[in-house]
C-alpha cells in the first residue's frame, strides 16, 4: 500500500497521484462520498461505484453509537455490512464530538461526551478509536485529534495542538491492522508558528498519510487559503494530503492548488436533499419556481442519469410532493458533477492546463 506521485502541474502544486489501498488502486486528487451511517444517504453502493467512486468515508462516531462495533465485526466488517466493495475511510470521531455532542470535555486521556441520539454518556481514548476503526476494517483510519473552534486564543491553539501530538504518538503506537494505513492530523488553528510546530510533531511520527484538520469551522474562505497554503508545503511530498470536511466546486480546486490530494464533504449530498443542485453557472434551487414548466435538464453539459432523463419541471415537481425519487436523482446529479469536476481537474494536471481549467470555471460559477 503505497503512493506514487505521478505528476506535478507546471505552474501551481497541484499534482496526480496513485494510492494503492487494500480495496484496490484510487486516482488522486479524489473526492470521497460521505457514508456517516454505513450509506451515503439514498444511493446504493452499485450507484456510487458506476457513477465512479472507489472511496467513501464512514463516521467512526455515529457507527459507535448506532448500531455499534460487536455488531458490524460480527457482520464481517463495515466492507461486508454495507456490501460496499471498494475503499473506506473512516475518521476519529473528533470533529463529530466536536460539533454534535452538546456536553464534551477534553481531558488528557480522552474526551468524554454524551451522545446526540439519546444523551447517554461515552469516554473515547485514542487507543480505543483505533481500535474501534480497525474492527471496522477500514482502508484508512484517522487518528483521534482536538479540532478547535474558530476564532480562538492562540493559547487554547496550543493547548489543543499539543493534546493532538500526544493523541498521534499514543494512535501510532497501538495501530496493528496491516491492511489499514493511518494518517495523522495537523492542528494550530490559523496561527502559523503552531501550523508549524504541529507539522513537525506530527510527521515526526511516520504516519502513511496526512490531514490538514481544524479547518472549514467558520474561518474567512481567504484566511484558509493562506492557511492551507503554507501548511500544505510543509508536508512530506511522497504522502497523501487530505483536506478534512471540504468540498465546493471552488473549496476543491482551491485545494488542489496548494496540493491537496484527498476531500470528503457531506455537501453535494445534503444540499442535494435541500434541493440545491450544481450547473456550470453556480448552484441552483430546483424548488424555485422558475422552473415549473423548465424542459431543459439540471445541466445542458452533465451526462448524469438525472440529466439524461429528466426536466427541470419533473424534478421541481418531484420536490414540491414530496417524493422520495427526487432526493435520489438530485444526489446522483450532485455526486457525478463533483465527480467529473475530479476528472476534468485530472486531465488539466496531467496537461499543466490546471490554473487555466481553475479559472475558467470559476468564472461562469456564480455562487
Ligand atoms: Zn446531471
């Protein structure tokens, strides 16, 4: 299980590289479907496999809680679970006791919380994350991190990066799944002096790949940027970057610029749910009622099964009544058009057209 970086862009950091998985190879850059229950919401694994997904994330926290470890290593493994065959990451859980858990607390061998569904009380240690991932089976496992909120003192930056190092060294130290890679996880908020320091703790640790985390917590979109941006050259380049929680159409190519390799996002599924979908000119809402007698499909341009078959008027249609297809067919559109976006990018790269690609297609995005 290794990483090859094929090529870098010319004129930008962006690069192509192959990961070599124990479910198979994936292209990078790639952006990964979010599966937080063992399912990305309403689409079957057959769907994201043809659509062209060789990877998914999977939420440590939520398949703890529901419906819990002994029964997924008793189904075979998440893999087997969800019969989905090709790669999963899985994360630590921090960032879902971070932003779901009402009443959490950091303390050093852990961080105790009660949980979202029934308020009962749970304590997760790094060592217990770890091995809550490898009964999973994952393909990539995270280590358990303080994702800090945004803005904070650079004291509480600190504190949070520091419990973060010692988290990493007490993951590594009990990760024995051989056919699990595990990545470590950058902290320091916005402050560079930690950014670095955090860097330099972290891949001190040998880890097979890593994540720039503790971003996308409300952070001005031009401070992440120069977050990013600086964190991302410090990392080792025969390893795999990944982007935590990230996945606009303009937060992706943002990201690949600096050299980033790896996104997951609940994003173009949730929105799809919402009604929102992407075109080449920005996000649209299919609810509006402009649509109401609009023949023409979500994208003139995207070859989706959505867009091959349906109208506009259909899918508006759908979503006024309330039916359950239109969630389906509007997270198809979401995920192929991310998907392509991946494709197109590729292509760029290999081509040192990327800046170019970048840039033209912001310009027709309207946000
Ligand atoms: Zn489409």
């Amino acid at each position: 299980m290794t990483f090859t970086l094929l090529h870098k862009d010319k004129h930008s950091k962006a690069r192509l590289g192959k990961l070599k998985l124990f479910h198979g190879e994936i292209d990078t850059p790639v952006f990964m479907p979010v599966g937080t229950q063992a399912s990305v919401k309403s689409i079957t694994p057959d769907e994201l496999y043809d659509i062209g997904f060789k990877i998914i994330l999977s939420n440590t926290y939520h398949l703890y809680l529901r419906p819990g470890v002994e029964i997924i290593a008793n189904q075979g493994g998440l893999h087997k679970f969800m019969n989905w065959k090709n790669n999963i990451l899985t994360d630590s859980g921090g960032f879902q006791i971070f932003s779901l858990s009402e009443l959490r607390k950091f303390k050093d061998d852990g961080v105790e919380f009660s949980s979202h569904i029934d308020g009962s009380k749970h304590f997760l240690t790094p060592e217990k994350v770890v091995k809550l991932q490898e009964q999973y089976g994952s393909d990539i496992a995270m280590v358990l991190d303080e994702c800090i909120q945004y803005p904070c003192s650079e004291k509480e930056a600190e504190k949070a990066k520091n419990l973060t190092f010692d988290w990493a060294k007490r993951c590594k130290a009990v990760h024995t799944l051989k056919t699990q890679l595990q990545f470590g996880i950058i902290q320091g908020s916005v402050y560079k002096n930690l950014r670095k320091a955090s860097t330099d703790e972290i891949t001190s640790l040998n880890f097979d790949g890593y994540a720039v985390g503790g971003l996308s917590v409300g952070e001005p979109f031009d401070l992440r940027n120069e977050v990013l941006d600086y964190s991302v050259e410090w990392l080792p380049d025969n390893q795999p970057r990944y982007l935590m929680g990230v996945g606009t159409p303009q937060d992706i190519l943002y990201g690949v610029m600096f050299g980033i390799d790896m996104f997951d996002c609940v994003l173009p599924t949730r929105n799809a749910r919402n009604g929102q979908v992407f075109t080449y000119n920005g996000a649209i809402n299919i609810k509006s009622a402009i649509y109401k007698n609009d023949s023409s499909p979500i994208d003139e341009k995207c070859n989706c099964y959505t867009c091959r078959n349906f109208s506009r008027a259909y899918l508006r249609h759908l979503y006024k009544a309330g039916e359950l297809l239109a969630l389906r067919l509007n997270s198809i559109h979401n995920l192929y058009f991310l998907n392509k976006l991946i494709l197109d990018i590729r292509q760029a790269i290999a081509t040192d057209t990327f800046l170019k690609f970048k840039d033209d297609f912001l310009k027709n995005y309207k946000f």
